[in-house]
C-alpha cells in the first residue's frame, strides 16, 4: 500500500475479494487505522481497526526505496481466543494443584489427628 492524494491505496485486495488490486482505497481521514498511521510513518505494532472495521493488531513496516508499506495484521478475536484458551488451561491446571494440596494437606492433619489421639490413650 502506498500514499496516493489524500487516501491510502492498497496494492493488493481484501483476501476474499477477487479483482481488487490496486482498487481499495481508505481515506486518510480515518482515524484509528492502522493503514493510515503507516503512510505517516508510524512502525511496529499498532491496534486498530481494518477497511471493514474490525478490530486488529498489526505490524506496520515500510518497504525501503519505495513508496510502499507492508502490514500483517490479524484479528483481535483471532488473538485474544488463543489467549483464552491458553488461560483455562492454566486456571485448570491451578485449581487441580490447589485441590491435590488441600487434599495432601487434609490426609497429613488426619494422620497426625489419628496417632496424637492414639498416642493419648495408652492400651
């Protein structure tokens, strides 16, 4: 993509849309873009909202010796279920090693319960 008047154009379409090279074209009015923020210079991670107003986080790179910019973006949703994901698995396997220490700990104080009370009554 590339500054081209006072919008951005992209060198190659939406994925799912066939034909639209060199024809999608964002106003650089739009705030919050992560397109517009690279024709301004902004590199690195940005969070932002794509043409279709979706929410993503992207990679803003330019190309060196062009007019061109390269952005990988990704869908917040995308990211944040990964996360999600990986944050059940590790409160599962926290609250499975809370319970067996509680449990460890119960059959600990059982035992010492068993043999102090043993210990009092003489046979």
């Amino acid at each position: 993509m590339e500054q081209s008047d006072n919008q951005v154009l992209f060198l190659n379409g939406p994925r799912f849309q066939k034909g639209g090279q060199l024809k999608l074209r964002i106003s650089l009015s739009q705030q919050n873009s992560p397109f517009v923020a690279a024709v301004k210079g902004i590199e690195g991670t940005y969070s932002g909202r794509d043409y279709n107003g979706t929410p993503v986080l992207a990679s803003l790179n330019h190309v060196p010796d062009s007019p061109w910019y390269l952005i990988a973006k990704i869908n917040n949703r995308e990211v944040f279920n990964l996360w999600d994901l990986q944050g059940a698995w590790l409160t599962g396997l926290a609250v499975g090693l809370l319970s067996i220490v509680v449990v460890l700990a119960a059959l600990i104080w059982q035992r010492r319960s068993e043999t102090s009370s043993n210990s009092d009554h003489p046979s």
